[in-house]
C-alpha cells in the first residue's frame, strides 16, 4: 500500500511543471531559510514574546538534528537495515526528481524539521495554523512526488516534528521564566 501511493504521487504530472514546483517546493536552500526568517522576523517584530518564540523555534531545530537527522539517518542505520528511499527501491518504476538523497527513508527530515518550526509558530499564533498545514501539505506531496519518502516517512516525520515543536515549547514556557527570575533577583 506504501509503495502503491507514493507510486500514484510520483506519476501524478509527471513531466509537467508540477515536477519543477515540486523540486523548488523541497529545495532545502529554499523553504528552510524562508522559515528561519520568519522565526527572525517574530525575533524583531514580536516585542512580547519574540525572544521566547525564536529560542522555542531553534531548540525545535535543535531537537530535530539530534534525533531525525542524527540518530535515525546515523546511528540506528549501524545497528537495523532502515528503508531505502523509492526511487532506490524500486529504479523501474519510481522517476527521481530534485537532490538525490540516499540515507534511510524514515523519517522524513524535510517534514520533520518543517513542522517543528511552524508548530512553534503556530502555538504563538494560532491564527495563522491554515497556512502552516496548506505548507505541510504542500511539503508532503512533494517529498512523495519526487521519490524520495513512503508515507509513513513523511507520517513519521510529521509526528516528530510536533513532538519537538511541543516539547520546545513546554520546555521554553517552563525554564525560561526560571531563568529570568533568577537574574531579575539580583
């Protein structure tokens, strides 16, 4: 069934421009710095809570490399046999497009760190979540279209990325304040 629906997503506008939108949607150079700015963009423009947001945001970041980026696609490969991608799996029937990627397939890190951000961003600004999902969305699609993710990857993904984006923000809301108040004490 996997194979099945990242086949459809790979096939659907094949040869069309659909097939450049979706290299540029998941060009890392393109939607990873767009979304660091706007974390910058609350840093400067949200005088209430831009700090706490862009520290929530990075740590988010920070969460994402030490666990999607390290451990699942660095260490757990040296110790279980992990997915190859679709476009290695199956060379025959699934067309490859944007940067070839061959680490493990699981999990997505395009939709992991993607959701991470923008679940920070959306905790602090609730009203902005159809545009977050309409990006996560979009994301999906491409990562699936081009042959690089199953979607339980990008599923997998997903969920990480709210994890980190959750625990972030708990872990933000819960020891920053401590730490202010210890240096407000002096």
């Amino acid at each position: 069934m996997d194979f099945a629906i990242v086949k459809f997503f790979n096939l659907l506008g094949h040869g069309t421009i659909l097939d450049d939108l979706s290299v540029v949607i998941s060009y890392n150079g393109g939607y990873f710095p767009i979304l660091l700015f706007l974390c910058l963009v609350v840093l400067f423009r949200d005088k209430l809570n831009g700090k706490k947001i862009f520290l929530a945001a990075m740590l988010a970041v920070a969460l994402h490399f030490a666990v999607s980026d390290w451990f699942f696609k660095e260490i757990v490969p040296h110790f279980f046999e992990m997915r190859e991608r679709p476009y290695i799996a199956h060379p025959q029937e699934i067309f490859p497009l944007g940067k070839l990627n061959t680490s493990a397939s699981f999990p997505s890190n395009h939709m992991s760190v993607a959701v991470a951000i923008l679940g920070v961003l959306v905790v602090y600004y609730r009203r902005y979540w159809k545009w977050a999902v309409g990006f996560v969305i979009l994301m999906a699609f491409s990562r699936m279209h081009n042959g690089m993710h199953y979607p339980m990857d990008v599923f997998g993904g997903i969920v990480l990325g709210l994890i980190y984006s959750q625990l972030a923000v708990w872990l933000v809301e819960k020891y920053l304040l401590k730490v202010q108040s210890l240096f407000s004490k002096e």
